[in-house]
C-alpha cells in the first residue's frame, strides 16, 4: 500500500469516527500534495510525498516556536495536535548512532578533508537519510566530523 493510499485510508477512518481535528490535518496533507502533483504535472511517489510531509512538520514546529513566544497556548495545542498527525506518516526516525555511522560512511565515500568538502558529504547524506533524520542535526554532525 502506498503512503497516498494510507493517508486517504486514515481520512476515512477519520471521517467514520467523526474526528474532526484529525481529519482536517489530513485533508491538509492531501491538498499539500494534491497542490504538487498540479504544479509539477506528475504523480507523487512515496519519497517525494514524504518530502511535503516533512516540509509541514517544519512549518508546524515553527509555528510552535513563535506562538510560544507569543504566549498564544491555545494555538500552541493547534498546531501540536496537527503535529502529531503528521509525524505519523513518516518514516521511522534513525538514531544517533545509526546517523554518526552514515555521516561517516559519507565522509569516507566522497574523500572529504576537510569543512570545504561539507556540500559533497551532505549531497550524498540528503539522499540516504531524508524524512529518516533531522537534516540540521546531521549537518552539525558533519560539521563536527569535518573539523577535526
């Protein structure tokens, strides 16, 4: 089954079970990727939809940030509920030691010296480890094993 076909499963089920907060969440996610798909004139895959998923969870984690500092609690709740929702169509998260391990597998493979080299590392890290790992974390991983 395909991530597409989950997520209209779950709008389903949420729509049976009359949960409106969750269905809302998803019916963005369609319309993320609906709007797409429009605009590239193909279908989506199940990487390129995890790549929406993940653009909204940093929208969401933003949002999170700025209300806080607003004092806004209410749309803090909001935007984590949907935070929630969406974190569960990604991909299972790798560790930290899974993480440093590719980060250097990376390293060995495109022969980096040194922090100039940081671009060809991560080109190749984008692929392995995108939805499965917070880019800025492996990017300060990098930055680190590079360093040295």
């Amino acid at each position: 089954m395909s991530l597409k076909d989950r997520i209209n499963d779950d709008m389903k089920a949420a729509m049976k079970a009359r949960e409106t907060e969750r269905l809302g969440t998803i019916r963005l996610l369609l319309a993320a990727i609906k709007q797409r798909e429009v605009d590239e004139r193909t279908t989506l895959d199940d990487a390129a939809i995890t790549a929406v998923i993940d653009k909204m969870i940093k929208q969401r984690k933003d949002s999170i940030a700025q209300f806080e500092a607003a004092g806004r609690s209410d749309l803090v709740s909001q935007e984590s509920a949907e935070l929630a929702v969406l974190s569960a169509y990604m991909p299972e998260q790798l560790s930290e030691a899974e993480i440093s391990a590719e980060v250097q597998a990376a390293i060995v493979q495109t022969g980096a010296a040194g922090p100039q080299d940081m671009g060809k590392v991560m080109g190749v890290l984008k692929g392995k480890l995108a939805g499965r790992a917070d880019m800025t974390a492996v990017s300060a991983l990098v930055k680190a094993a590079l360093a040295k």
